[in-house]
C-alpha cells in the first residue's frame, strides 16, 4: 500500500485511517499515505465506495485538513499533489461542455452577473459550502449560478437530486436541502419521493454522465470565465477554497455561453 511513499512509514497510515474513520464514518477509507510538502504535512490518498478518490492532509498526525491547501503564492498545493497521486482521465475542453451543460437540466440562482455552472450533488459537503459562501455574491447581483444536480457520491443521491428537479420550484428545493444538510454524516434534508418521475431520473443520469465526460470525477465541478493575460478564457476546475470566494468572482469577467464567453455579462 505504502511503496513509493518515500520517508512516509506505516507509523502515518494508523493514524491518518483513524482520523479518516472518526471524521467519515468508514464513508471514505485510506488507500495512500505520502509525503507533503514539509514534514510535519501528510498526504492521504481516499476513496469512497463509489471509487471516487482524492485528497486529504494530515498535520502532525493529530490534525485533519479538509478542503484545498494553499501556501503562500497562493498556489494550490492540493491541486499539485493530486496530478502525482491521482489517476488523471482525460478531460475535454471546458468550450466543449458549455453547450451541454448549459442545456442540461437544472436551475439557475442570481439577477445580475457572470454566469458560471456548478455541478453539485445534494450529498456533496462541499457543495454545501460553496452553495453556503456564494449566497452573498449572489444576492448583491455579483454572479449567477446554474447549478446543473448530479447523484454518485452516496446510494441516496441520484434520487434526492431527481426529486429536487422533480419539484416545482427547484431552487428552493435544493435551498432546503442545503438548510438542512447535516455535516455530521454528510447528507442533504431532501427526501427522495416514492414514485421519482422517470424523466427526471434520466435527467440526473445523464447530467452525472456529462460531468463524467469532463474529467472531472467529483464535486463540485465549476464551468467559469476568467480573466487572463491573454482576455477571457472559459475553464473548468473541481472546486475552490470557500474561503477565497470572494477573490474568485472578482476574477469572473465574463458569462459562460454556448459559444464561449460573453464579456462583461
């Protein structure tokens, strides 16, 4: 399990499996140890039972990191170690998405600003709290939302997001799954109903096919234009430090559009 770990021992395997195991509840489980950028950080490779990996940090072996580390040029130190330790599928140009992910079902949030596209999941804690930190922006007119609803990290969700579209007013239903959520076992409020229409049911298949598609294997998946030495540019990226979303929508200089990015919409 450890080869190629070097100056990484099985002394941080227990340790990272027991912080895993009390924050997570056997939801995710350990595959990976390795060593971080300094020595006191530890890498940890996880993988939930739907074979969705990524990455975690370990301080000091006492200490659980969530979230993307960044050091002090403001570079995603996560982003870094996830091209080393994990399986890279190949991703197709986020031009490319944007029609389908504009067309696709889901809901739109926000009266004024770029437009960007998130791909979410009602079981996602991270989506949470993205959905949690962009409320502001989004009520001041700062940026618009597409949420587009996929269902894979738990049995639950493809049924809470179809049931989510399956209401007559989505949005405020994927709020109230958000107002709920409990971060203790990771799960939104909604509750599936009992005869989930098929259509809907296709929609979120065929919306977590979409995202499959694009490389990207977890949420939330964001589809932005940002700006750039060269102008506008469309580009997608899993995530974004909560913490930082206020830095990120002021670098949004355009909207997301079937034919690529509109300026200044």
């Amino acid at each position: 399990m450890l080869a190629g770990c070097a100056n990484v021992t099985t002394a941080h395997l227990k340790p990272a499996e027991h912080l895993v195991q009390q924050n997570f509840h056997d939801k995710i489980h350990v595959t990976k140890v390795f060593p971080g950028p300094v020595h006191s950080l530890t890498g940890i490779v996880v993988e939930t039972d739907q074979h969705q990996q990524g990455i975690l940090w370990m301080l000091a072996d006492k200490y659980l990191l969530l979230g993307p580390v960044v050091n002090a040029q403001q570079e995603n130190i996560t982003g870094h170690y996830a091209d080393k330790y994990l399986p890279q599928p190949a991703k197709v140009p986020a031009e490319k998405i944007a029609p389908a992910a504009l067309a696709a079902p889901g809901f739109t949030i926000g009266h004024s600003g770029p437009l960007m596209v998130a791909f979410m999941d009602p079981n996602c804690i991270f989506c949470h709290l993205l959905w949690e930190a962009l409320q502001q922006p989004v009520a001041e007119g700062k940026v618009r939302v597409k949420v587009v609803p996929v269902g894979f990290l738990k049995p639950s969700s493809p049924a809470k997001a179809a049931t989510i579209l399956a209401s007559k007013n989505p949005a405020e239903a994927w709020a109230n799954n958000e107002k709920g959520f409990d971060l203790h076992t990771e799960e939104g409020s909604t509750k599936p109903l009992s005869h989930i229409p098929s259509v809907d049911e296709a929609a979120v298949k065929a919306n977590t096919q979409l995202l499959h598609q694009t490389g990207e294997t977890a949420t939330p998946a964001l589809l932005y234009c940002i700006k750039t030495a060269k102008g506008l540019e469309m580009q997608m990226k899993h995530g974004i430090d909560v913490h930082r979303t206020p830095e990120f929508i002021q670098k949004l200089g355009g909207s997301v559009d079937a034919q690529g990015c509109i300026p200044g919409a």
